[in-house]
C-alpha cells in the first residue's frame, strides 16, 4: 500500500486501483498509464510541482492529453509567476518518485488545484504513488481529500 492508497480507504472514499508493467524508458508517465490502461488520456491526470517566486510549492492536477499553463497557475494561486519546481524538491516535498508523485498523502500538504476540465468527468485517474500504479475516484472527493481548488490551469494538446 502506499500513502495515497491508505488515506483513500482511512476516509472511506469509493476508488479503483489499477496497475501497469511500467517501462523504464517511458518518456511520459502519464502517457503510459494512459496508454497501457487502455484509458482516455482527457481522464488520466498528470501531477506536477510548480514554485512560486516566494519559493512556495503548489500542487497542479492537469490532464496527460495537455500541459499545465504556469501563467494560469500563477493567477490561481495569486502570485506573480511560477515555474516548474525542481525535481529533488518535488520528491523531498511530497515523499514519492517523479513519476509516481499522487496528489494523495504526500508528505506536507500544499495547495492544491486540479484543472477545471475533471469537474464534468465521473471519474479522474491520477497516480497512486507508484510508478505503474494509477487510482479512479471522483474529482469532487479528490477535492476534499487535497483541498484542492478547481481552476482553468491546463493547456489542450496540439
């Protein structure tokens, strides 16, 4: 079990494990849970860490079929700008493997926002904190469990 799996049943929270063979050499992990899984990218959602210029770390829950715009993610969270936060950090920070970071059950709680296109899908699939290992809930209780905002923080693929 892993935090995020732990807190997820400690609440009582209805959620689905899934598990993949997870390739060293991928070059997007969320891409590959998508992939494997058999799953809409638009519904796997990609967890990453941003600094803000005060050296806070936000946590940003946007879709694998798109980016994460810093510039909306700033306005978000009312700071001046932010950019993608070093990666030692982000695991020092949450206590997982970039590549397996879940918004659940990391280490210290940051703020959170979780891009606004999960509100309208039953289910978001995030990673369970595990490289190969992705967890389905409900955006609404992803919400609670992170205290989460909902914002318009992701960028469509091209």
């Amino acid at each position: 079990m892993t935090p995020a799996i732990n807190l997820l049943k400690k609440n009582g929270v209805a959620h689905q494990v899934l598990s993949y063979a997870h390739a060293p050499g991928a070059d997007s992990y969320g891409g590959e849970a998508a992939s494997l899984l058999g799953l809409d990218p638009s519904q796997v959602f990609k967890t990453l860490l941003a600094a803000t210029e005060k050296h806070e770390l936000l946590v940003a829950i946007v879709p694998v079929s798109g980016s994460l715009d810093l510039k909306a993610l700033a306005e978000a969270a009312g700071c001046r700008k932010c950019e993608m936060a070093d990666p030692a950090a982000a695991q020092r920070a949450t206590g997982y493997l970039v590549g397996g970071i879940s918004p659940l059950g990391q280490k210290k709680p940051h703020r959170t926002f979780l891009d606004e296109s999960a509100r309208s899908l039953e289910a978001v699939h995030v990673s369970a904190g595990r490289r190969g290992l992705e967890v389905a809930l409900a955006p609404d209780d992803l919400v609670v469990l992170t205290q989460a905002a909902y914002a318009r923080i992701g960028k469509p693929g091209r």
